[in-house]
C-alpha cells in the first residue's frame, strides 16, 4: 500500500535547499535541471518499494508502477498517490510538455508523456536525482 499521507507545503528559501540537497538534487529540483540519460541512480532499479521526494520526503511513485521504457530515465505509469504530484504545461527547449512537479515542496521531477503502456498510457519520466527509494 502506499503511503496516502499528505505531507504539508513545504516552503524553503534557495539557501536552505541549497545546503540540504546535493548539487545534482539542487539543480534537478530547484533549477529543473535533466540527468543525462541512462546515467541515473535508479534507471535500472528492480528493487520494491517507494519512491519518495528527495527534496520532502512525500510518497510519490511505488516500484509496482515503475517500468523499462527504454528512454534512460526511471519510468512510471501512474503516481503513487494522484494528489502527490502537479502538473504544469512546460513551453521550454521549443517543446510542449507536461512538467510533474512535487505537489508538497514543488520540486521538478521530470515530465508525463502520452506513450507509456496500459493501463494509464502514461510515462512518468522521472530523474532519479528527484527520488529517494525506500525499499520494502
Ligand atoms: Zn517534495
């Protein structure tokens, strides 16, 4: 079961994210920054559990969800809790996409797509640098 328990709006200055998360947190979270792919943490993880905001710890997708999409990034076909990420449209590089953000501290995590399997059709393109994984 995931864990439904919303976490508050958390709220911090640069400086304060800044001296918490890593350099490659910081600047994925806060500056929507993309890993190159195939080059993060949990790429090719298999392991069960939940993956959780690096940034507040809020669940946000489960293992179950996670598939090999083959695109470099970790893949999800839905959100472990569908109040636990937003979505925003994202004009930026001359495209038009969605952006998924962390619902708690509005941290960047990636990008939906409308090419993922069934049953949602959806891919959660998500850069391990955003996500901490708990195993079960
Ligand atoms: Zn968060």
């Amino acid at each position: 079961m995931p864990d439904t328990k919303t976490m508050p709006k958390v709220e911090k200055s640069e400086a304060e994210w800044r001296r918490e998360l890593t350099p490659m947190q910081y600047a994925v979270l806060r500056e929507k920054a993309t890993e190159r792919p195939f080059t993060g943490e949990y790429e090719r993880e298999h392991r069960p559990g939940a993956y959780i905001c690096a940034g507040c710890g809020q669940t946000l997708f489960e293992s179950d969800a996670k598939f090999d999409s083959g695109c470099g990034w970790p893949s999800f076909t839905q959100p472990a809790v569908e109040s636990h990420v937003a979505e925003e449209r994202d004009i930026s590089h001359g495209m038009v996409r969605t952006e998924v953000l962390c619902a708690s501290c509005h941290g960047h995590l990636g990008h939906v797509f409308e090419d993922g399997p069934g049953p949602t059709g959806l891919r959660y393109c998500i850069n391990s640098a955003a996500l901490k994984l708990q195993p079960k």
